[in-house]
C-alpha cells in the first residue's frame, strides 16, 4: 500500500507521525512518500524537501516567498501524480495541501484524504465548499466539526486529537530535565512563542518585555523555551536579552524528547502563541496565557473575517473563556503580563476548562486517536 502524505509545519508534522503509526500497526506493507518533518521522517518518509519551507502564515509573510512556494506546489504535486498512490493524505497547511489536491485531481484518480479540518466555524464559512471540490474524505480533530464537513459534501470521521495520548513526564523525567539544565527548584514558566520563523520574529519582543515585567514580580522564576529544528538557529539570538537566564530546549540536545516533556509539566505556567500548542499544554493541566500577532495586513483581513470570539482552542473546545488570550492589537507587554501574573497567582481557574478539553478530544478512548485516524483511512479506501 503506497501513501503520500504532506503535512507543512511542527503540528501536521505531530499529527502525520501519529498517523503513520497507526497505518504501519495496521498494515505491513504501507510505503509513505510525500512532505514531512522530524517526526514523519523518524517514521520513514524521505521529504522531497524539507517541511519548513512550508512554514510560512498571514498575507504579507507568503508574498515574498510566493515563487518558491509555487515551484514546491508544482514539485509536490507532480511527485503525487508519479507515486500514483493509494490514497494521498494532506494535513492542515490548506493554502499550500489544498492547492496541490487540486492539481492532482485534474491529472489522476487518486483518493484524497484531509487531516484537519478547516475552521469554518471561526472564519470564511465557504472554504467547506471548495474544499470538497478535491477532498473526498476529512479526519476532524474536533467533536462538532463532522456535521459541517458532511453538509458540504465529504465523508468525515472524528478521530480525536493524538495529543491526548502523547506520554505525560513522571517525576524522574522532570528531576533529570532540573538537573541537565540547573533548574533546581526553581518555579519554571514556559515561553512559547511558536514554530513558524515569522511569529517568532514578530512575537519575541513582545514575549521578552512581558517576561521583564512577570520576573520584577517573581525574580526566583526560572524561564524554560522550547525550540523547533528549523529555530534552532534564530532563537538564541531573539531571546538573548529575555530576562530570568532563559533555558533554550533544543532539538539537537539528546535529551530534547524527555526534557521537552518534563518542562510541559512541571511548569506553574506558560506564555504561548496561538496554536495546538494549548492542546500540549491542556494535557499537562499547564495553565496558560495566550498571545498573538500578525502584519497588519493579515491583521486586518483576518479580524474582519472571524466569526467567534476565540481563537484559543481549550476555549472552543471547553465552550469556555478560562484561557486568556490577547490576539492582534491586545498583544501587547502591558497588557499580557498582568494576565501572566493572575494565571500564576490563580491557576485553578483552568483546570476544568482543560481536563474538559481532553475529554472531548478522546482521551480514555479504547483507541489513541492516530490509530483511529489510520482505521478511518483504511475504512473507507
């Protein structure tokens, strides 16, 4: 069985790994080819190029890597026509995953299959419609979204979400990770800035001005920062003069995997951009704050377009407010840090919104959701 798979940023790379697994638990001959990162490669998959340069989010930021972008589409999608496989599954990434379906339905019948779908539900309702001009199948990450993807024309299988059955850090791990890196017993909070080179950029400032006022109010806090492989370059220079002695987790340590994971729980908070990142931090029962920017044109197009008063999804999927967030214009040091502070001063005030969150997104299922992703897959060949 031959599957090409494309995910274009850290979240699709996490979601194509699981699924990956859970088609190789399932079938012994399963080839993968296509785009992936660290985790899809650790599985096999040799990318045609590497996943980053798919990274790119917001109006202003695609534009200048427009020509780039389009000669990946066209490589991609011509590497899909040739494979001829069995099915193609594309994961989330849908200005880039979308465009190449389209390209590979005009010249192939080749099944599609979407991981992810798209947030009709927060903005641009009629992107369904289209989509269903080249999906013919979406594993949805959220409970209510299977109904919205079926009135526009596609099969669709709730498959929850594989964050709910990644490992969770025991008390050995997260002394070890204090050891390696002369945490002590320090109060720790995570700095998450994101995984795309142009928030991080753009966001960095802000994160650095707030963590200045958070540590005058809690100078024994220790920083933690972890990094993705394409960052590993950026990020010492963006947070060299962040306060509180920061502690970059990269990739490239060795014990990144166990560090990473014990830095998510023992952590009394965090400060996060938007993205599946809260799921992480949600399933360690890691209170957050979110904040997020983007160039004012994308700002702009985008703030004009939502639909719900959210964007953080333990919100949505708790239908709560507990988490909170300051998007846009809000993103601002003076306004995210007290928010920081009453999160680290008060943060029970999460912990319902976020084990609600679990449950909704499958956990204590009789299946981990990449396993019921692949069976989806399989299922319906």
């Amino acid at each position: 069985m031959r599957v090409f798979v494309i995910a274009g940023e850290a979240s699709g790379d996490r979601l194509g790994g699981a699924l990956m697994d859970g088609l190789k638990s399932l079938r012994s001959d399963v080839e993968f080819i296509g785009v992936g990162g660290p985790m899809m490669q650790a599985r096999g998959l040799k990318s045609l190029f590497p996943m980053d340069e798919l990274s790119v989010m917001g109006l202003a930021e695609i534009v200048p890597k427009y020509f780039h972008l389009k000669a990946r589409l066209e490589q991609t999608a011509q590497a899909a026509i040739a494979a001829r496989p069995d099915v193609m599954v594309t994961i989330d990434s849908p200005d880039f995953c979308l465009r190449v379906a389209r390209r590979v339905k005009r010249a192939a019948a080749i099944r599609t299959v979407h991981y992810v779908a798209p947030s009709v539900w927060a903005w641009r309702s009629g992107r369904a419609g289209k989509m269903a001009q080249v999906i013919d199948h979406v594993l949805a990450l959220l409970p209510f979204e299977p109904p919205l993807m079926r009135a526009a024309g596609m099969e669709c299988d709730f498959v929850g979400h594989p964050v709910v059955s990644e490992p969770i850090a025991d008390e050995r791990e997260i002394m070890a990770m204090r050891a390696r890196h002369d945490l002590g017993h320090a109060p720790v909070l995570l700095a998450l800035p994101g995984s795309r080179r142009s928030e991080v950029t753009r966001l960095a400032p802000v994160f650095g001005d707030t963590l200045r006022r958070v540590l005058a109010d809690r100078p024994d806090m220790r920083v933690v920062v972890p990094t993705t492989a394409n960052l590993v370059a950026l990020m010492p220079e963006l947070i060299a003069d962040w306060p509180g002695t920061p502690v970059l987790l990269s990739p490239e340590q060795p014990d990144f995997p166990a560090d990473k994971r014990a830095a998510f729980k023992t952590a009394q908070g965090a400060l996060a951009a938007s993205g599946t990142v809260s799921l992480e931090l949600a399933a360690n029962d890691t209170p957050m704050v979110i904040a997020y920017d983007m160039a004012r044109l994308s700002r702009f197009v985008i703030s004009r377009m939502l639909k719900v008063d959210t964007v953080t999804l333990v919100n949505l999927v708790s239908d709560t407010r507990a988490v909170p967030e300051f998007i846009g214009k809000t993103c601002r040091a003076e306004r995210v840090a007290p928010a920081v502070v009453r999160m680290l001063e008060a943060p029970q005030a999460q912990h319902k919104a976020m084990s609600l969150t679990m449950e909704r997104l499958g956990r204590g299922g009789a299946a981990a959701p990449g396993l019921r992703a692949a069976q989806a897959v399989l299922d319906r060949l």
